[in-house]
C-alpha cells in the first residue's frame, strides 16, 4: 500500500532517536563536569583558590555606610 506520509514518519523517528542520543549525551556531560569540579574543589589547590578570593572579597568590599537618619539622630543627641 503507498503511504504518502512514509517520508515525514521516517523523519520523526530519527528526531525521536537523535533527541534521546541527545539527552543521554547531555546527561553524562553533566555528570562527567560534576565530578570534575567537586574533585577540583575538595583538592588543595581548590580550597587555597577558594581562600585566595574570599580574602580579596573580604578586603575589597565596602564598609556599609550608616543611613542618613542615624546620622541626623547622633547630631541632634550632641546639641
């Protein structure tokens, strides 16, 4: 019997098969990058990389500065 739709079956099917491939694929790629980077922090040069940037962070950020009402609060208890 003709089927005038055979050409756009076979086409889905291979979308189906590549989209599985595809998720399969992108699964161990996520794993594979997971247990990269936990191996890489729990190594030595990890936790002094970690160390290295929350010294900077903790050197470089600003001092919060206190609201304009505290201000004005502590000017009027001098008077």
């Amino acid at each position: 019997m003709f089927d005038p739709l055979k050409k756009e079956k076979a086409n889905l099917n291979q979308a189906r098969i590549n989209a599985e491939v595809a998720r399969k694929y992108s699964k161990r790629q996520f794993e594979n990058a997971k247990s990269k980077s936990k191996s890489f922090i729990s190594s030595p040069t990890g936790i002094a990389g970690m160390f290295v940037a929350g010294s900077i962070k903790g050197a470089t950020s600003d001092i919060p500065k206190p609201s304009s009402s505290l201000l004005l609060s502590l000017f009027l208890k001098l008077f």
